[in-house]
C-alpha cells in the first residue's frame, strides 16, 4: 500500500486528560485572554447540567458569558450563522464549546465565521480558512468524534442535501479538557455510536494512504481500548474504569484521523448524514465491515495488526480468514451495541444509492483511502448494506 507523501506532520492543540477537568475552563479562558466567553452547547448537554458548570466556572474567574445552545446533532448552516450573530452582539472574544462532536464542529465553525465573516460554506476543503479563530476551550462530552483535538469541521447543508467538510490547522482549538466525568449522562444509544464512530476513526486512519509511524500508536492503542471497553461501557455505564477507558481511546483516535485523514467510510457517512440527517456514528456503524471488505485487499497487513489489537487469533491464518474474521468482530461489536440491521433501518433505498455515492466520491476523505474507488463500487457498499 503507497503512501501519500514521504514527509509526515503532526498537530495537536494542548489537553488536560483527567475527572475534574472540566472545572478548569475558567481559568483557562483567562488565560487565553478570553473575557466574554460564547458558550456553544446543545439542548441534551444542557439537561445534563454540563452547560450549566461551564457557566458558573466562566462566572466564578469573572467572566460575562453568552450561551448558545441551540445545535442540532448534524449541526447546520443556518445553525453556524446564528451563532456568530450571538456572538458578535455580545461583543464575545472567546468560545467555549461543551458537547460531543456536534457541538464542537458548530463552535469551531461560528469560530471561522466569526473571525473571517462571510457565509461557513465559503470555508469547504483544504486550508480554506485565513485568519484563526478566536481563543477556543473544548470540553467533550462523548467518546466519539475527538472533534476537540482535530483540524477538521463537519456541517450539513439542508439546502442540498449534504455535508461539507473543512479542514485546516487554524480549527484546531487552542485546548481541549477532557473530562471522562461527562460520559456518565450518555443513554446507550449515544454511547455505542459514539464508540463506534470513534472505533473507525482508528482503523481508517491506520490504512489510511497518509499513515505515519507516530499516527500508527494512537490507532492501534485506540482499536485495543474501543474494541475491548464499548460493550463494557453500555452495560455499566456510570463505571470510572470503562468510560476513562474509552474517553482515552477515542483521544488516541483522534490525534490519529486529525493527522492521517481517514476514508471511504467516513466519505459515504457524511453523504447518509447529509442526505437524511442520520446519526453520524449509526451511519458509519452500518457501512464498517462493507468497507473494510472492499479495503482489505490493498492493506492486508495492516489490517492483520487490525485484527491483533482487537484480540483476534490470526497466527496462521490466510488472508481472507483475516478478512472473514475482522469483519465478523465489526458486526458483532455493533450489533451487540445495539446498532442492529441495515441501512434501510434509517430510511435508506436502492433508489437513492447513486446520488449518494456521487456525492462520496466527492467528499475529501475518500483521497486517503488505501484503495481507489469508483462510483460503482461505492454504489455496491450502500446496496449490500441495505
């Protein structure tokens, strides 16, 4: 398997790991010179009272803050643009986002909005965005997207139907605080996309054409953690154990996808997602062993290590026993987690599968997958995942 260029970087914003780190942002918004904090949540998080101790932490180091709340889970255009009209007539400096990927990827964008002007869909692709954004605290609130540690933001256009994707080192925020405290408001449902989404964060990025030696470590200590800790984590999920366990694997996943990219996967995620507003990790947890199916060939080997770090016995089997075998567990995991059936569950038909990987086939991160697909391959992955 190629790789995409020789030469390998890696970004990453600072992060405190630990319970109790959530109480920090106030000091940490000062420090960063933020005064007028925009606290970006979204209703369920506000439930769970997490806004609320991100206010009063603003409140308790004398900062004024606004809060902003209102992000669906594929958070929108119009979404973006009401929250950088918030923040400019509260005269804001900062933001503070606190929740799961949603959240963070509106907050990053209000951001971006905020600091450039102009409409978020001017901003998609690759080093698009000029000027920073301002001083940015992300605190999440789920074991899945690691959006607070990444260079990329994910927004769904209602207008056409789909999502967009910008990625560049000015949205990686400033500091991440995170918290595995936070995961003990999750409902299992949450818990298992998230955990899923943040599973294929790592075994993309481990194929993924723009692998590095240090991208490697956080994928495979990620695919062990998730692997052997979701189902542990939904069965008991208020135990300290499992929840630091996978708010730890789903951080080693994301500084892995942030610098490697990932692929096929989450390019045909994003068109479900922007298609039919569906879960962002249900989507990729109903695609997973398809893709890894139709990838297997170009990334034997590595899928093999795959394989090893999810505690599979593969000494002595042939490769298409790798394959038969990997792709179970991915089914099993899921299923066990309670992400059952096909993609008809969420609405998907076989009228609708070429419009969908058209859209796939153009979305950035299938550039990094290890084989090269066309529409038509694409069109088979949705069609024998219905």
């Amino acid at each position: 398997m190629a790789q995409i260029f020789s030469l390998r970087k890696f970004v990453t914003p600072e992060f405190i790991f630990g319970a109790g780190s959530l109480s920090l942002v106030g000091q940490y918004t000062h420090n960063l010179g933020g005064r007028r904090p925009l606290i970006v949540s979204d209703p369920r998080v506000e439930a769970a009272g997490w806004a609320k101790k991100v206010v009063d932490s603003a409140e308790a180091s004398g900062l004024t803050s606004a809060l902003y709340t209102q992000v669906t889970p594929n958070p929108r255009v119009d979404e973006v643009a009401a929250g950088a009209a918030l923040y400019s007539e509260h005269g804001c400096d900062s933001i503070i986002a606190v929740g799961g990927g949603s959240v963070i990827d509106c907050a990053k964008a209000i951001g971006v909005v905020s600091a450039n002007g102009g409409d978020i869909r001017e901003f998609e692709g690759i080093d698009s965005v000029q000027s920073p954004m301002p001083p940015t605290i992300c605190i999440p609130t789920t074991a899945g997207t690691s959006a607070d540690v990444s260079q990329f933001a994910t927004i769904t256009d209602l207008e056409l139907r789909r999502k967009f994707t910008l990625i560049s080192k000015a949205l990686v925020p400033d500091l991440s605080l995170i918290d595995p405290d936070t995961l003990t408001t999750m409902d299992p449902f949450l818990t298992a996309c998230t955990g899923i989404d943040a599973l294929s964060h790592a075994i993309e990025a481990y194929v993924s054409i723009g692998n590095s030696p240090v991208t490697d470590v956080h994928c495979l200590e990620a695919t062990r953690l998730i692997s052997s800790n979701l189902l542990k984590a939904i069965a008991e999920p208020r135990n300290p154990e499992y929840l630091r366990n996978m708010m730890l694997g789903s951080l080693q996943a994301g500084l892995a996808f942030s610098n490697a990219s990932l692929g096929a996967l989450h390019a045909m995620s994003h068109s479900l997602g922007g298609f039919y507003d569906a879960p962002h990790g249900q989507c990729n947890a109903l695609l997973f062993d398809q893709v890894v199916q139709f990838n297997f060939p170009e990334a034997d080997s590595r899928y093999r290590n795959i394989a090893m770090a999810m505690g599979l016995p593969v000494s002595g089997l042939s490769a298409r026993e790798i394959s038969t075998a990997l792709t179970t567990e991915i089914r099993r995991l899921r299923e066990m987690a309670g992400l059952k059936g096909g993609l008809k569950n969420i609405g998907i038909s076989s009228t609708d599968v070429s419009e969908l990987a058209a859209a796939a086939l153009d979305d950035p991160c299938v550039v990094t997958n290890p084989r090269r697909p066309c529409q038509r391959d694409l069109e088979v992955i949705y069609e024998e995942s219905l």
